[in-house]
C-alpha cells in the first residue's frame, strides 16, 4: 500500500464542513470522512511550523528533536520518517513544504556532502525531495526570507510571468489602479491575487502530485505539504468573493479573558497581530479570504482524489489529511498561532485506510487524544515495519482504522519555545525560560510557563471556549496539582536512549559474562564452570616472586 499524507498550513481544524462550519462547504475533505475516520480530538506538538512539522517528521516531542523555532535546524542523524519507512522497505517523497533548515554545521563537523544521497536526506528531513517550496518567498532590504531556489517562480516564469518575484507579484497580490496591492496588506484580502487560477500556488503543487502519482513505483509515502491557506491571505479569482462579512463568524473572546490576564497571554494579545485581529474590519477582510484558500485547497483536492480513483490508485493508498497548527483569527484577542487555546494547537485529522479490515470504521469519527507524533509510528505498521518505540514517542493509529480495542493516551502534550519573539523581551525572559507546556487529558488543559509565572487552566466541559482561567482564582488546585504531576511523568519520559531497543538491551543481559567479565566473584563457583575455562588451569611460565 502507498501512503498520501497531505498537510495544509495553518488550516483549522473547524473550517470544514464536516467539522460542523456553517458556511463553508469543504465536499472532498467530507468526502475522504466519510470513506475513513475523522479524529477529533488531535494535537500538535507545537503551534509554530517549523517545530511542529520537525515532531510531524520525526514522530517525536520537540524537546526530544530540538528544533523548537522556525529555522532551528533540525541537527544531523535524528531518524526521520523517510528513515523509519525506508527501513521497511518503503520510499518517503517530498512535494512542497517542510520548513526544515539544515544542520550545516553538523554536516561540514561529518564530512557529508549535500549532494550525496544520504547528505541530501539529511539536508532536507530525510525525504527524497521531489519538489521542495517552502512558498514564502518574500524579500525586503536585505534579501529574500528564503535563501533556496524558488521552483515556483521558475514554473511561473515558463508560463509568462515576467516579474523577478511572481510569487509576490501575482500570486500574492491583487492591483489597485495598475498597482501592486500587496497580500501582506490586509485591506487588499478582498481583491483577487493578480494570477490564473490554474496558475496558483495550490492548483501547481496539486499538479505535481498528479505527475508523481502517475510516474511513482511503489511502496512509496509522498509527503504533499501545501503552503495554503497560510497568510498572505489572498487568493485568485472565483475565490477571492465566494464568501463575505456576513459569512464571519464572531470571534470567540470576551472582556474577561482581559482581567487579571496570564502576563505571557497579556503579552501576545499586546502585539501587532492581535491588535490587527481585533479590529473588525480586518477579520471582514481577511476571514473571507481565509475561507476561500480552504474552499480552493478542497476544490483541488477533488482533482487529486478523483485522478486516484480513475487511474485505480484510490483502492491502495492510504490518505491523511492534517494541518501543521491552526489558526486564531481573532479568538481569544489573538492573532496567528501561537499559544494552545484549540484554534491554535488543535488540527483536523482525517485517515483513508482503503484495506477491508479498516471498512467497519468507514464514515466515523473518533475522539480519542491523539497527537501529531502518531503519524510516523502509523505508517511505519502500514509498511509492515517494527515501530521502533526506543525512538518514536508517538503510536500507531491502525488499531483505531480498524476499530481495534486499544490503550488511548490520558494526556496530550504540546510545547512552544518564544524565546526568539519579542513578547520574551517584553517579558524580559532569558531564552531558556521563555517556554511553554500544555497539558491537556480531554478536559482540563493547563498552560505551564516557565519564568516564574503562574499556570492557566480551562475546563472544556463546562468551557468548551476556554474563556475562564481558573487558575486567577484557588478552587481547582487538586487540578493543577494533577495535571503537573502528568508533565512531570512525561518530563521523566525517556527520549534520548536512541541507539539501543529494550529487545537491544534485554539480548545484551549477560553477555559479558560470556565474554569472560566476571566481576565480583569470591570463588568462582557463582557461575556455570564454563564462563572460567579460560581462567583455570597450568600456566608454563611462572614470573611470581619466589619465596
């Protein structure tokens, strides 16, 4: 079997249909729920791409890999899924983004060559890169935000575009009296991005799945990783007026939220984003934008899931569906994504598993915690490999696709390092305390924040808006007592015995007995004769004192 496991940027997991959005019909991401499970209840490991992508990657927590920022490199010889999957005799492909940065100082220390196999691997987070686009090509004084060739703006000049930066010309900007109007600018969110439709960001990258799909030998996993419905929020012609103000939901925040605020909280909903988003007018704007990105990302998926089932590849591959973070929108006085209220933190999830032992699950869903990190272990059972739980933190879920009994999870993780932001400044933290943890077991979610600082909690249940801190007021300690005591279990995971399996260890017991270390013995007579046959006996030559 083949695995198609799709990830779209900053998608929520509440902007589809059949996740109950009132207004914004998604039929093909319904479509893939209805023939598979749709998880409800699934968290990433970090609301920032680049490290929740490096645990989507890895299948591991992001103080266990490192990569905890955008552009922390990822270091050398941490295993990735192409290396799990390879090892079980699958190939692992890349079209699209990743957001990795290289760890060039680890290679140059390793001697590896970025043009080896292995050095290319390792330079682009184990995949074999069909397409690599990052899809922020911005530039400004001192050059581009992207250092790497942009493929897309090469296939956009084949087809035209004359701009140096089409990506920031046309694909992302609409005009305005023959103009640029940027999409970094969010009064121009209404226009149309100056591009051909078929000529976008989405509908490309969907047509280079299309041409993998058709050209692959199997068994292969193929990563296709959308930059979309990411900002700038623009989007081409019919989209850019499919939707209006009057299809914006209210946001999801009150004045309460204000009082006595969480100073890390406080602190991002004082920055430029917030104060973007809680201005009405914006979300007018940008809303309906941001709907119709996901209305084209849908639309386009529909091209890839129908070309699966004429060429007959719908009947062996795996589809997932899934976001690296979500997005606020306003919720909660916030902008982008950046603490864990479920805006942010939680994604949609959504598994095909098109073999008969997964059809007695078909069309439900599932609301067991499950975590980004489950992917990797998933796969890995898909392709008949041992899931090497020494490594991977994460676990497989097949027994769920098959409506198999099996252990759920009593808690899920996440972490955000903002050491690199300008709200640690603000809060004049030193880089290793400006971290954050959340804790949630499928009601009560807590916030840790290292610093100093006092903890936030919500009970879900009787919050399912996660307004009401209750952790401003002293009544819901034994909580808080309860939840730190499963971070501090996790904290006592262990995540760094890489190189060595407990079946390792268990067949290395006792070996150096047999090897002739014998330690601690009095006579000799505590072991089996054999283990001091090399220790008895006459010796020909005698080089001891005499007496």
């Amino acid at each position: 079997m083949n695995i198609l496991f799709i990830m779209y940027d900053q998608l929520r997991f509440d902007y589809l249909s059949c996740a109950g959005h009132p207004y914004l019909p998604t039929p093909n991401f319904d479509r893939v729920a209805q023939m598979g499970v749709r998880f409800t209840n699934a968290y990433v490991q970090s609301p920032i791409c680049g490290a929740s992508r490096m645990s989507f990657y890895t299948g591991r927590y992001t103080s266990s890999h490192g990569a905890q920022w955008n552009g922390f490199p990822l270091r050398v010889g941490e295993m990735t899924m192409g290396d799990h999957l390879r090892k079980a005799g699958m190939d692992c492909y890349l079209i699209g983004k990743t957001h990795m940065r290289v760890d060039a100082e680890g290679m140059a220390r390793l001697g590896l060559a970025a043009d080896s196999v292995i050095g290319a691997r390792q330079a682009e987070c184990g995949f074999d890169v069909v397409i690599r686009d990052d899809g922020l090509w911005a530039q400004g004084p001192d050059g581009f935000y992207d250092e790497q060739r942009s493929p897309y703006n090469e296939y956009l000049k084949t087809k035209g575009y004359e701009a140096e930066n089409s990506w920031a010309a046309h694909a992302n900007a609409g005009l305005q009296d023959g103009e640029q109007a940027s999409g970094w600018m969010f009064d121009n969110a209404d226009k149309p991005a100056n591009i051909r439709e078929e000529d976008s960001e989405t509908a490309w990258l969907t047509s280079e799945a299309i041409k993998f799909v058709d050209t692959a030998q199997g068994p292969w996993c193929a990563h296709v990783s959308y930059i979309k419905p990411h900002w700038p929020y623009i989007v081409p012609a019919p989209y850019h007026d499919m939707f209006g103000p009057e299809h914006v939901l209210p946001p999801n925040r009150d004045p309460v939220e204000r009082e006595n605020a969480h100073p890390v909280y406080d602190a991002y909903m004082g920055n430029k984003i917030a104060a973007a988003f809680q201005n009405d007018d914006v979300r007018a704007k940008v809303v309906p934008a941001y709907m119709g990105l996901i209305k084209q990302c849908d639309n386009h998926l529909g091209r890839l899931l129908d070309h699966l089932e004429m060429t007959g590849k719908l009947d062996d591959t795996m589809i997932v569906l899934t976001s690296d973070h979500g997005d606020f929108l306003g919720d909660h006085w916030l902008g982008e994504k950046d603490l864990f209220h479920e805006p942010s933190v939680k994604v949609p999830m959504i598994i095909f598993d098109p073999r008969s032992s997964a059809d007695a699950t078909r069309g439900t869903t599932c609301d067991a915690l499950v975590e980004a990190i489950d992917l990797v272990p998933t796969f890995v059972d898909v392709a008949g490999g041992t899931i090497a739980d020494h490594i991977l933190e994460g676990q497989s879920l097949v027994p769920f696709l098959h409506g198999q009994p099996t252990k759920t999870r009593d808690y899920a993780i996440s972490e955000y390092d903002f050491s690199a932001t300008p709200q640690a400044v603000k809060l004049g933290l030193a880089p290793r305390d400006a971290r954050l943890f959340m804790v949630f077991d499928g009601r009560f979610k807590m916030m840790h924040a290292e610093g100093g600082f006092r903890p936030m909690l919500f009970d879900l249940k009787t919050d399912p808006n996660e307004v009401y801190d209750l952790a401003k007021g002293s009544t819901h300690q034994a909580e808080i007592d309860r939840l730190y005591g499963y971070l501090a279990k996790w904290g006592r995971r262990m995540s760094q015995r890489v190189t060595r399996s407990d079946d390792d260890i268990a067949a290395m017991r006792g070996k150096s007995l047999r090897k002739g270390i014998l330690p601690f013995l009095k006579d000799g007579t505590e072991v089996n004769p054999e283990m001091t046959t090399a220790y008895r006996g006459p010796v020909g030559q005698n080089f001891t004192p005499k007496t």
